[in-house]
C-alpha cells in the first residue's frame, strides 16, 4: 500500500487490488458521512461511432436490474442506504457515486458492486430505457445551451470521439443494439479502467480496502487498447450554426487549449479568471455590468488526457448578438496587444487558492478530485501541488499562453434566429 501524508493531518492511500481495481482512500475523522465513488473509463471519448451512446446507456442500465434485484428492489435498497446515490457520463469516464454513514459502507460497496457486476440487460428493460434516453436527447435539444456545447464540441473536433454527444443522437440510440452495449460494456467496464474511491469517517483505513476487496475481488476482465479521442494533428476548427427558434442567441468560441498536466495548465486557470469567470473578470465588466448586454458570459478551460480547450460563451437577443460579438473581439484584442497586469493576476491566483482550499473541505468534492485523478493521470493530485502551481504563474508566463491560444484558429458554434448573418470580429482567426 502506498501512502501520502498532506498538510490537513489526513492520510491518502492507494492500492492496486490483484484483479487491477485502483482503491483511493483519505480518512477525514470529523466527517459524519462517507463520500464513495467508482469511476469508469467509458466515456464518449471511448466510443467508436457505431458505439455513441453507450457509455451513458450503460450507466442508465445499472439501476434497472441485476441478477440479484429487481428494479424495485434496486429503489428500494438505494433508500435502505439512507443517503444519495447516483451516477453521471462524461467525455473521458462515468462515474456512480453515493454518501452514506460509515456504517453503512459495507453495505453500499456490496451494492455497487451487484450494479456493476451482475447487470441484466434484458430486451423489455432496455426498450423502456431506450425510451427515457430519447425523452432526454429531446430535452437537450430543446435546450439552446446545451445544443451549443455539443455544436461547438463538433466545431471542434469535428467526427473523432470527443465531437460527438454524450447522449448520442436520435437515430444512434434508436439503432443501438444490445449486442453492440454488451460488447462495449466488455471492453470497458474492467477492473483495470477503473478507481474505487474513498474519503470521510474511515476510522479503519485498512478494513475498508478488504472492504472493497471483498466486494469487487471476483471482478474480471481486460481492459481494450485505447484510441486516440482526437482528430488528426492538424487542427482544423469549423464555424457551424444551428438557426433554432430560441428566445435567445447562444455564441461560443474555441481555441486550443492545455492538455491534462500540460505545463501551461494553470496559466490557463489565471487567463480564463481574468477574462471571463467572475464579477471582476473583463468579459463581465464590460459586456453584462457597462452594456447590460447579456445575462451570462463567461470562459472556461477544460483538459482532457491528449488535448484541451480553451473556451468563451455569451447568451444575449438576437438584436444585441452582433453588438456582443463586436465587444468580445475588442476586449480579446485588449488582452492579446495590451497583456494581464500584475493586480490581475494576483487577483485571479488568489481566487484560485480559495477554490482549491474550499474544495477541500467537502468530502464529497475531495473524493471527486482523487478519484479522477487517479484514474485520468494515473496519480492522486495533492492540493500541494496545485497550491505550488497556481504560486508559480506569472503575468509574463500568462501572457504568453493568451498571445499562443490566440494566434490559433478558432472554432465556433452559435445558436438562434439569424446566427448565420453575424460577423466574427477579426481579432478572432476563424482559418
């Protein structure tokens, strides 16, 4: 067993369990609950097209039935627990989470791994869900906001892995056989892909691995070779446009960003504080506080094991979308000719220091950022660490990362009446 002391008196242990199952744990004494999270590599990164959709079909079926309940007895059996258990998909993993009392720990991992183990995907159960997830693709699509997410992930990536929906599509969901789940279900949902993570009242540290081991010992399987989720080198972004009836247009913008653990990670961070998270970032200031233009702007950052993203959205009315645009290509020429100031970016470090401490004292939130860790780096990320990161940014190591993101072509996918006619500002390289 490896072990890592951190500064908060609590111990971070990781093992790796003969069957290749990754056990992450940190005992938090004064927590009255346990925070418990089995993380899988099955995302829709992991996904080939025939397979979109899949990933999030799986984690639907879980609750439905196993060899040893019912789907009544599955409701059933999450309220005997007491607490909250759940589950949701992304791009690179799906996760089922739950937090219960200690005393119920035993309990929860002997249902986890029932949910894991022993699932039924019986032809009437997985009719019905089939149903459920074509209600949700609707929901999303009657959803301008998240229209634009997937839209600006195709601008993106275009027809790789990471382009394509969580959900899947309509008529993919439709056409997905169960043959199709099972053999996905194989390849991915294997101990070697996947982190059983721990953290709160864990009195016994020791007892609680045998715990899992107990649980999980008879899990089998290998794990299938990984594809690359990105497109090829050459980054090829798109502007596509979704001319919906919405009430409101969506705008969004994407350049390279960082990838997972790439240097310029928490450049990225400070960059991304400064120009649009935030009541003091530009974005705000200028385009919602001075204009009263818009409700929501914002950027955003997100990294994924190969490649990353750096990223800007606004919500406004058609009639204001191209005044809003006009003022973001102004505000990014600011900060690309003119650079962050030295008060910005201790600002924006400083926010990132709480952020992180903060995050800190949630267990829930603190089983979130080992178990991803672990099983998206291969390593638990210390708050040291990150601390000693966000201390090293400089506003000439941020400016830097501002003047590369920008000089890339960007992507772009906007959402609403009359989108296709808006003008891009020429600060923004669209090739």
């Amino acid at each position: 067993m490896k072990e890592a002391n951190n500064q908060t008196g609590t111990r971070v242990l990781t093992r790796t369990l003969p069957n290749g199952l990754r056990v992450v744990l940190e005992n938090r004494p004064y927590a009255p609950c346990v925070s418990a999270g089995l993380w899988v590599g099955a995302g829709s990164m992991h996904e080939t097209a025939e397979e979109n959709g899949c990933a999030h079909f799986l984690e639907h079926m879980a609750f439905k039935s196993t060899a040893n309940r019912s789907a009544g007895e599955i409701l059933l059996e999450m309220d005997r627990l007491g607490g909250h258990v759940n589950a949701f998909t992304e791009k690179d993993c799906t996760c089922y989470y739950a937090r219960v009392i200690p005393a119920h720990l035993d309990r929860l991992l002997v249902f986890f791994a029932d949910l894991l183990l022993h699932p039924l995907t019986q032809e009437e159960e997985l009719e019905k869900e089939r149903g459920v997830i074509l209600e949700e693709i609707a929901m999303c699509e009657d959803n301008p906001e998240d229209r634009t997410g997937d839209l600006l992930s195709r601008a993106v990536f275009g027809e790789a892995p990471l382009g394509r929906p969580i959900l899947g599509t309509a008529a993919g969901i439709r056409s997905l056989s169960r043959e199709t789940l099972l053999c996905y279900r194989g390849a991915h949902y294997v101990p070697g892909s996947a982190v059983l993570a721990l953290c709160g009242n864990l009195p016994e540290p020791e007892a609680a691995v045998e715990a899992v081991g107990r649980a999980f010992g008879a899990w089998a399987g290998q794990a299938a070779p990984q594809r690359d989720p990105r497109p090829g080198a050459q980054w090829q972004p798109e502007r596509l446009c979704d001319e919906g009836s919405f009430e409101q247009t969506h705008l969004s913008f994407a350049w390279p960003g960082p990838a997972l653990d790439a240097p310029q990670t928490t450049e990225a961070w400070v960059a991304s504080m400064i120009l649009g998270e935030g009541n003091s970032s530009r974005l705000f200031r200028r385009i919602r506080e001075e204009m009263g233009a818009v409700y929501n702007i914002y950027s955003d950052v997100v990294s994924y094991p190969a490649c990353g993203l750096f990223s800007v959205f606004a919500e406004t009315s058609p009639r204001q979308a191209q005044k809003v645009l006009d003022a973001l290509g102004e505000e990014l020429e600011k900060l690309v000719q003119g650079g962050v100031t030295a008060e910005e970016t201790d600002m924006a470090k400083e926010q990132l220091r709480i952020a992180c401490l903060l995050g800190d004292e949630s267990a829930e939130e603190r089983m979130t950022a080992i178990g991803r860790s672990l099983l998206l780096r291969g390593r638990v990320r210390e708050k040291e660490e990150v601390l000693s990161a966000i201390e090293r940014v400089t506003p000439e190591g941020v400016n830097r990362l501002i003047r590369e993101t920008m000089a890339q072509p960007c992507a772009s996918a906007f959402v609403g009446r009359g989108v296709a006619k808006l003008k891009i500002p020429g600060i923004i390289r669209t090739e």
